[in-house]
C-alpha cells in the first residue's frame, strides 16, 4: 500500500489523486451528524469562537424535516381536517353532502411542503463554509481521532468529559435497614 501523505491544517487541505491518500484536518471540535443537533451544535462552537467541522454521511435535511416530525404532522393535519369536518353540528355548521378525501392530494401536499421545509434546513447547511463541512460516515479511531469514509482522518482538540450522573450508593447497612 503507498503511503498516505497527511496534511495537518484544515486550511490547506491538498485534494490528491493518489490511492490511500488521506486528508487530514485538525479542528477544535467535530460534530458527527448534521441533524437537529448537530447542527445546532456545530453553531454553538463557532459561536464560542471554535474552529468545527461537521460530518454527514446522509443526505442533508434532518430526520425532523426529512420523514419525522415534520411530514408526520403534515399527515396529522390532514387527518384532523378531515375528522373536524365530521363533528361540526354541534356548532349549528352543517356540511351537507359527501365528504370525499383525495389520498394522493394529501400525500402531494405532504410532500411539497416537507420538500420546502427541507429546502430551509439544506440551504442552511450549505451557508457553512465548505472547508467546515465533511461528507461520509465518521468511525472513531480513539478519543479525539475520526476516520471519514476512510478518505479523511480529522482530529479534535479534545473530548471534553461526559458528565458522570451522580447517584448515591446505598451502602450495604441502608440497603438492608
Ligand atoms: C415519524 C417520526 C415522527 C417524529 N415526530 C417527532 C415529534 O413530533 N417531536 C419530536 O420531538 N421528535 C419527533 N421525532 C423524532 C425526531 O425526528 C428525532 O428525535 C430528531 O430528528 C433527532 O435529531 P438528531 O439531530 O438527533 O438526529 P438526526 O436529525 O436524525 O440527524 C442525525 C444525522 O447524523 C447522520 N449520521 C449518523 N451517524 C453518522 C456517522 N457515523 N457519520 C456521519 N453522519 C452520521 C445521519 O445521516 C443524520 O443525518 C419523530 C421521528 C419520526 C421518525
């Protein structure tokens, strides 16, 4: 295997046509994932003044806007129109004739508004600078080292600790009492 040049700074990152060649970018902080978090993340850093990079092996958008929380009210809504229009009467509101739900008029709007909600969270994504965004899978490597796609190693200052929980152990005198 030829050996792989490595390049330390993420500002003057080579693209080489090499085999095995691997970049490598040194951050302060990588965030895996541009979801909700991640990219909420990702913002925090910079705006604690953080050299970041944030890594999405997926396509952009989030889970939220792409198929979860978002679509699923959209079809929620559908849903409640179509119930509301049920139980008017009490209200003197009389709807007169048959009520006919079009499936795929629901499921084309569902859709058109969640293509615009993603449209939002993409052209987001893509106001980050391109140097700050890496596209692949991250693997770790050890505490402070990502393996992307096996095309680029990117290393982070630190991790910081994961705060323990705190929880009181009950001696075995109070277990027993
Ligand atoms: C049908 C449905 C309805 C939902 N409704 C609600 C709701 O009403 N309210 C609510 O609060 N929540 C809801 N959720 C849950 C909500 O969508 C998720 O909790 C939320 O989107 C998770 O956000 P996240 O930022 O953690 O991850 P995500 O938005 O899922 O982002 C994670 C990203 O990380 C990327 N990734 C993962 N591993 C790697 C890796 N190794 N390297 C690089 N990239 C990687 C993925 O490709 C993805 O893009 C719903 C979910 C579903 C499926």
């Amino acid at each position: 295997m030829p050996s792989s040049p490595l390049i330390e700074s993420r500002f003057d990152a080579i693209k080489t046509e090499e085999p095995y060649a691997m970049t490598t970018i040194q951050t302060d902080v990588a965030v895996i994932g541009a979801g909700t978090a991640g990219l909420a993340a990702y913002r925090a850093a910079i705006a604690a003044g953080k050299r970041a990079v944030i890594i999405e092996g997926g396509p952009y958008g989030t889970t939220c806007a792409r198929v979860g929380c978002m679509p699923s009210k959209l079809l929620i809504a559908a849903a409640e129109a179509a119930h509301e229009l049920r139980h008017t009467a009490p209200f003197g509101v009389h709807v007169d004739g048959q009520i006919r739900i079009d499936g795929r008029e629901v499921m084309a709007r569902v859709r058109s508004e969640r293509d615009r909600f993603v449209g939002f969270v993409v052209r987001g994504v893509e106001n980050i600078p391109e140097a700050d965004r890496i596209r692949g899978y991250a693997r770790f490597i050890d505490n402070t080292t990502l393996e992307v796609d096996g095309q680029t190693t990117v290393r982070a200052s630190r991790v910081p600790p994961v705060p323990r929980r705190r929880c009181r152990r009950r001696s075995r005198r109070s277990a027993t009492a």
